[in-house]
C-alpha cells in the first residue's frame, strides 16, 4: 500500500473503486454482429450514416454499401 493510499480514508477509497468498476462496465460494449447486414448498419453509425463514407472505408462501391443496408430499395 502507498503512502497516498494510507493517508485515504477507507470508504473514500471504496466510492472511487466503485466509480471505476462502473466506468468500466460503462465502456464495454455488446460483441460484434454477426451477420453481414447487420455489421454494415453497426459501421453505418460509427460514420454517421454516410453510406459514402463507409464505402470509401471499406474500399467498396457505394452501391455495395446500399445494397447490404437496403438503402437503394
């Protein structure tokens, strides 16, 4: 234990520790879709729905793109 540590009290300590387990709860997120559809639309709002952007990501048409989100439909 540091000195900084010992200085602390006890349920101070504790509040931060809880306060760091629930950020880190916060931060993890679901996993990964599985199909491909599905991964599109998650990558889609990771570019703010720009079917462009994505595409120009992925290196794929832009049609590529609209073609799996159903957006050219």
């Amino acid at each position: 234990m540091t000195d900084h540590e010992k200085q602390q009290p006890a349920p101070r300590r504790g509040k931060v520790l809880d306060a760091l387990v629930r950020a880190e709860r916060a931060t993890v997120t679901r996993s990964a879709p599985r199909s491909a559809k599905a991964q599109v639309k998650f990558l889609l709002t990771r570019v703010k729905g720009s079917t462009r952007a994505l595409a120009e990501r992925l290196g794929v048409s832009h049609r590529t793109v609209e073609r799996c989100t159903d957006r050219g439909h």
